[in-house]
C-alpha cells in the first residue's frame, strides 16, 4: 500500500511539472518544454496506473487531481508571475480538506 502512494505522489509530482511546463512550451512550439510536459506526462500515467493496481479509483483520482489543481496555482504565482486571491485561496483550502475527508472516510 505504501508503494502504491509513493506512485500516487510520483504522478502527481509528474503531472504538476508537465502541467507547469506548457505556458513555456508556447503552443508546443518550443522543444525542451514541449519534450518535458509529454515526457512527463507519460510518465504521469504509466505511475497513476501502476498505483492504480492498489488503490481506489475514485479516491486516487480525486487525491491526484486535487493535488495537482492546489499545485498548480501556487506554480503559477511562483515562476510564471500570476495572481492569486484569498478567495481562491480559501477555495484551494477547501479542495484539501474535502480530499483529506475523501481519503479518511470515503
């Protein structure tokens, strides 16, 4: 079990650097990040499916995806200059907290 959640957090860590590369990849027309973000991809999935073998669907999908939105806009205002708000603040809370409650509970 313990395995399939450090799958899970491989495809999401691979999913986060793939999503983060795109707007440098400007419409895929540049190389490096165009190669990283499907690279990266690739290897996002071929990671979620193997932790799949061992997990919940619906849970690991949601854990995978919630991570990865929370993620993103932080990588967003970090590294690419764009704003974040405390309503999407607050809304970015919500999202974990509704995904720990997921994973305790559902």
């Amino acid at each position: 079990m313990i395995a399939a959640y450090l799958l899970l957090a491989a495809s999401v860590t691979l999913e986060i650097v793939a999503t983060s590369t795109l707007p440098a990849s400007q419409g895929f027309t540049k190389l490096k990040p165009s190669l990283v973000s499907i690279i990266g991809y690739a290897a996002c999935f071929f990671c979620f499916g193997h932790a799949l073998s061992s997990l919940n669907l619906g849970i690991a999908y949601a854990t995978w995806g919630a991570v990865g939105t929370v993620a993103t806009p932080i990588v967003g205002y970090l590294f690419y200059k764009q704003r974040v708000t405390k309503i999407g603040l607050f809304a970015l809370v919500l999202i974990i907290g509704s995904v720990v409650v997921l994973n305790l509970y559902g």
